[in-house]
C-alpha cells in the first residue's frame, strides 16, 4: 500500500495553467475520490500521478519519496482506463498474464495469480474467453484483473464505469467497494457523476476549474458545503438556493438565526448565527430538496408561496419544481406523502425549516452555522 502527498503540483500547457497549486495528503489504503465537471483537472492530475504527464511545477511524494522523475513503471501502481484497451486477439488468460510474463515470471507463479485475480473479481469461468465474447462489465473486470494481477501498491481509476449502461454502473460500484475492502490497497478513483463519488469514496475531492474547492467525506460535504458550487455539484436533484438580503436579526431562543428578506418581502430565517453577514449585505439560501416541505395546516414558521411548474412521479415519491421569489431556477423538493400530488400550476405554502437553510454570503462561501451540524458514522454501504 502506498500514501500520497501533493505539495503545490501545477500543470501547464505552454502559458495555459490547467492544475493551480494543489495541496493534498491521500493516507494510506484510502479510497479517494476525484469528482469534478469535465475539463476541471481531475483526469490530468491522476496522470501526473501516474507518471504519464509531467509536473510542471511542486512536488509529489510517494511514501515521503519524491517522485516527481520516477518513471511510471517504477511507481508500483497500476491504471484502469475508461476504455478497456484489452488485446482482441488474446483470451482472458492471455490479457491478465501479459505483464507478468513480460516481466519474466515463471508460469505456476503467473498461473495462481491469474487465478487468484480471478476468483476475488468472479470471472475464472471466463478465462478462455476472447474480449468479443464478454459484455461490458465483464471486460471491465478483466481490465480490472489485468491491473490486480501486478500487486500494485496504489490503484488509478480513470472514469471506469463510463461507458457502462446504469445498472452495470450500479453493480460495478459495489464490486469496487468490495475489492476496495478485500485488498486494502490505496486507490485513487476520477469521475464526474456525484452518486459515484458518493457511494465509493471514503473522501472526496471536488475539483472545480483546476483548484480543489473542498475535501471530506460524503457525508460532510453533503451536510456542509463549503460553498455553493460544492452544494451544487452534489446531490440529486441539486441544493435549492434562493437570493436575498440579510435584515436584523429575529429573536427567539434555541432557533435564533439570520433572517433574508427575499425580492418579494417574505422574511426567512436561515442556520447562521445573528451577525455572520452585515445587514443589506446579499446573500443566499441553501436547502436540500429533501428538508423542504409542503405547509402544513396552520404551519405559520418560515413560510414561502410558491407555483407547481412540473411533477416528476418516481414511484416511491414525487419530485416537484416549483417558482419562487429570488430563485433563478425552479426549487425542487421531495414529495412522499400519498394521496393527492400538487399539480402544474397551482399555489402551494412551503415550509423551510430554519436548522436546514444554509447561508452563502455574496462571494458564494457558506457561513457558519448556528450550531455545528452533527457529524455521523457513515459507511459506504449506508450511503
């Protein structure tokens, strides 16, 4: 197993910087996540891990070695590519043995750790098959195997699942937690889709423009975003947020907050404590479609009228998107109620409870809240 650190790595591109300064330490057998949009770095940086990009700037140490000019073959680590790239002519066998045999290992040895490869991602009855003659998530296991097969001290993933279907995608990220569990490797995982970072990695890193813009668990960048693009970028549907201007704070014990007037007068109250913005300042409001609500009957705190625009039936609940002062786009929350669904066009009362509405101040950064949100043991196969 191998650790990581990143001290002030930059990339450049003739005078285009594309990775800007990045500091990171990744422990030892972690699985971590890089999740980001297309273009934010996350897929450079794993390939100057890699050895397959230079540095153009910084340090990157493995195991408190530098090296920055340590060739790839000699980092111990191998890359699983969003293509399979495997050979079309040779069988199973004959991809996941190539590089011990080139390597000049003896064929029992490269037998049983073929063999061993096979059994821990259940494809030795696929052994004498040729790529052809696989589905997807089967080539992928063997460019898996292929990578396994060389006991590398730190695993690269570059978008594996990609090029999956969604319930392929859905399978391979648990046999990627289990063999996470089962080898205790390091592994490095990139990705642009959210419910992948969220369901695999122990950490998460989100990238945004070439910057980190928050490490943590899923967990307490799901609960605490660091800023709105990090409350944008995870969850499903994505964080409401809605624009207003900080007044004097409201009164009231245990549920003190800052209190937004938003375009149309409606006063809110938010989880920031009294003084964190100044007043006039522009600020905005930040709530998971899950903690919004609709009223309930003589419900009177934190209320905001809204019109259905569109439904979304998923079976076990109803997603509505409705129009609301100081938004720029629909807000989304989650319906589980059964019997009647609110239909497009109608007005509705939505009830946003005061400990769930996050604040971000003008620059976009989230402030602090109330009472500090509590942190959970979460694990992967909870999430």
């Amino acid at each position: 197993m191998a650790a990581l650190s990143l001290r002030n790595i930059v990339k450049r591109y003739d005078e285009h910087t594309v990775i800007h300064g990045i500091d990171l330490d990744i422990r030892d057998g972690e699985f971590i996540v890089f999740v980001g949009p297309s273009g934010c770095g996350k897929s450079t940086l794993l390939r100057m891990i890699a050895g397959l990009e230079s540095i153009s700037g910084g340090e990157l140490h493995l195991d408190g070695r530098l090296a920055n000019d340590v060739p790839p073959a000699k980092r111990e680590l191998a890359m699983v590519f969003q293509s399979y790239a495997l050979y079309p002519h040779m069988t199973v066998y004959e991809n996941m043995a190539f590089a011990l045999q080139l390597a000049g290992g003896r064929k029992d040895a490269v037998r049983a750790a073929v063999q061993r490869s096979a059994d821990i991602l259940q494809i030795g009855h696929l052994l004498q098959r040729r790529p052809k003659e696989l589905s997807g998530g089967q080539r992928q296991r063997v460019a898996i195997g292929r990578a396994i097969v060389r006991k590398p001290r730190l695993f690269l993933f570059d978008e594996p699942l990609s090029n999956l279907d969604a319930s392929l995608r859905v399978q391979m990220r648990v046999e990627l937690s289990r063999l996470h569990a089962q080898l205790k490797t390091t592994m490095i995982y990139v990705t642009h889709d959210q419910v992948e970072a969220m369901t695999l990695g122990e950490r998460i890193v989100v990238f945004n423009g070439g910057h980190i813009e928050q490490v943590g668990t899923p967990h307490e960048l799901y609960n605490a975003p660091a800023n709105l693009f990090v409350a944008g970028f995870l969850g499903a549907p994505k964080m409401n947020c809605i624009g207003g201007i900080v007044t004097d704070s409201l009164a009231g014990g245990d549920d003190d907050g800052l209190t937004v007037r938003l375009e149309d007068g409606t006063l809110l109250r938010a989880d920031a404590p009294p003084g964190a913005a100044a007043p006039g300042g522009l600020v905005t409001i930040g709530i998971r479609p899950e903690h919004l609500c609709l009223a309930a009957t003589g419900e009177t705190d934190n209320l905001l009228a809204a019109d259905i625009t569109h439904v979304e039936y998923l079976g076990d609940q109803s997603v509505l998107h409705a129009a609301v002062p100081g938004a720029t786009a629909p807000v989304a929350l989650k319906h589980v109620a059964q019997g009647d669904v609110p239909q497009p066009g109608s007005r509705v009362m939505l009830h946003l409870p005061a400990r769930h509405c996050l604040v971000f101040d003008g620059a976009g950064r989230a402030l602090p809240r109330t009472a500090p949100w509590r942190k959970q043991a979460v694990t992967k196969a909870s999430i």
